[in-house]
C-alpha cells in the first residue's frame, strides 16, 4: 500500500467502485476514531449501514470483546508507532484478517487510519478440512508402510536367513555368504521402513507427547543424514500438548523446519529449543548453513510451514541467524489469538 497523505478519503469514480465491489472491509477513520468511510462489506460484517456508521467513533461499532485491543492498535498508529501494523481478530464467527496503514498530513503528523480486512473464515475451513485429510492419508501411508512392506520385508529377510544356513550346510561358502548380505540388506531395508512410518504418523501425537515426538524426530532425521541435529529441551521440563490437533501441526512446522536445513540449507547442525511462558509455547528450529530463499521448492517448504501454523493460529517468523543460517520460531497460541 503506498503511502497514504490524505486527512479525507478521495471521493472519485473510482475509489466509490472500488469500495462497492472489493471483497475487502474498508475502514477509513479520522484523527479522532471517527468513520470517514464504510464500505458495503463493513456493513455485512459490523451490521450497520454505511450512513448510521459515517461520523461516529469507530470503537462504539466494534464488538466489546475487541474494544481494548483495537483501540491499542490504532492508537499506536495515531501516536506515530509503525506506519503499519497487521493482525488478525475473531468477530463473532468470524475471523478477520487486518492491515492498517497511518495517514499522513503535509507535517508528516497521523491524520487518521485506512484500515482493510480481509474475511477468512470461509478459506480456514477449507484449510483445515484439507489438513485433515492430509493427516488421514498420512496415517494410511504409515499404515501401510509398517503392517505391508514392513512384513513383507520381514518375511524375505527371515527366507534369506533360512537360505543362507542351508547354503551354508551344503558347503557353498561364498553363496552363503552372499545370501547373509542380502539377509542384512533387507533387515535394514525393514529398519528404514518402520522409521519412516514412524515419522509419517508418530504414535506419541496421539497422547500429545510433543517433546518425545521431536526428540524421535531428532534421532530418526541424525540416522538418515550427516547433519548433526540437537535437542535441547529445558531440564525437568515436558512438552504435553492437551490439543492433540495442534500438537500436530508444530510437529510437521519442525519436520519441514529439519528438511528444509537438510536439502536446502545444507546445514551441518540443527538445533531444536523451546520453552514456556503461562500457556504460550515457543519453538524455535535453527541451523548453521545458508539462509533461507525464497525460489522453488525451499519456497513451498516456506510455505508448508506457514500453512501448518495458520491452521492452529501460530506465529511463526523465519530470519536469518547473526552467526549464519536460519532459525525457524513459532509461538502458539500467538498474542491475537491467546487474547480471543
């Protein structure tokens, strides 16, 4: 949004088709909170028309659940704070998503506020309802992994044990020998597979065992690759998550965290910490290889990650480290939605 230095709402052709037509809630206030423009979504969604609203303080139109926190926000846009803020609050059944941005008189001094919300509710559901089929195909896959290829595995390793001891009595040394390599081969074949089910749909989510879950994570990504990963939780600490639903989502936020390090960054070491404050967790991924881009694959990886803490309303910011590489942190619930 470029930056706005009108005290008054432009009133052309053009701004009126924009506000009637855009999908956007589109709020333009004055210096003292009072409503210069409201557009027909403003109306849906506040339930009061546009000539019942023009002139009066906004904060009597906002639901009293909001009333501090919005006045915060837009006082700190006023007082000269940041010329632009974003957030995302509940109203009613709805969940709104919003930027505000500072107007600005010649003196540079806030002449009001030009505010757009964005309705989220209708995409969230399918958002969630997406995820959650996601996680069904997910626990088929596991499913699959260790109850079919995993017995089948088993049952070819066990015949190339019995193959082997027969070779063996027979005095054929060498194919003996070979029929124990394959015996091997095939018994971690098996390990990997069970592994890999076990990262797919970890059992310890079920209980919202969130801490060991990362910390078999830890271990499954270490046996895999040659990065070094750390766990490092605080001491007598647990990480128990009663949402069973959102102690899934930050699982998959690290897992993406861990291969995005490992394929793209190249890190030679990942470091996992988090701690509590009340009942905000913060989970933080870093890594020592090259920052975090922007194109391609690391770009869905990016995306994923964010996908994941949207569905449980997390923040989740990714920067570069001072030392080199990238931290991932996530906090949950997120300041917005602890204060719903």
């Amino acid at each position: 949004m470029p930056m706005a230095t009108h005290s008054n709402p432009p009133s052309t052709p053009f701004w009126a088709a924009h506000l009637a037509l855009t999908d956007e809630i589109v709020l333009v206030l004055g210096p003292n909170r009072q409503v210069l423009e409201w557009n027909p979504r403003a109306e849906q969604v506040f339930h009061c028309p546009r000539h019942a609203a023009l002139g009066r303080d906004f904060f009597t139109l906002v639901p009293k659940g909001t009333l501090k926190e919005e006045r915060l926000r837009f006082d700190e846009l006023l007082s000269g704070g940041p010329e632009e803020i974003r957030w995302d609050r509940r109203l009613g059944t709805r969940q709104i998503s919003w930027v505000a941005r500072r107007l600005q008189g010649p003196d540079n001094q806030g002449t009001g506020v030009i505010a757009l919300g964005r309705d989220m509710t209708t995409p969230l559901r399918l958002q969630r309802e997406l995820l959650l089929v996601s996680e069904r195909e997910q626990a088929r896959l596991a499913e699959a992994l260790h109850d079919g290829l995993g017995q089948q595995l088993a049952a070819l390793s066990f015949r190339a044990e019995g193959l082997s001891r027969q070779l063996h009595s027979l005095n054929y040394t060498p194919e003996s020998i070979q029929a124990r390599e394959m015996c091997t081969l095939l018994s971690e074949a098996l390990c990997q597979s069970r592994e890999l089910a076990r990262s797919i749909d970890p059992h310890e989510l079920d209980s919202g065992d969130l801490g060991r879950a990362l910390q078999s994570l830890c271990s499954r990504a270490q046996s895999l690759h040659r990065t070094i990963f750390h766990f490092e939780p605080p001491a007598s600490d647990d990480l128990r998550i009663k949402d069973t639903r959102a102690c899934r989502h930050l699982y998959r936020v690290v897992q993406e965290a861990f291969r995005n390090a490992v394929t793209h960054s190249r890190a030679e070491r990942v470091f996992v910490n988090w701690r509590k404050e009340g009942a905000r967790l913060f989970l933080n991924v870093e890594d020592d290889g090259r920052p975090a881009g922007r194109k391609g694959c690391r770009r869905a990886g990016i995306e994923m990650m964010h996908f994941h803490a949207g569905a449980i309303g997390a923040h989740l910011r990714i920067s570069r480290r001072q030392r080199g590489g990238t931290m991932v942190a996530c906090t949950w619930p997120s300041q917005a939605t602890a204060d719903l």
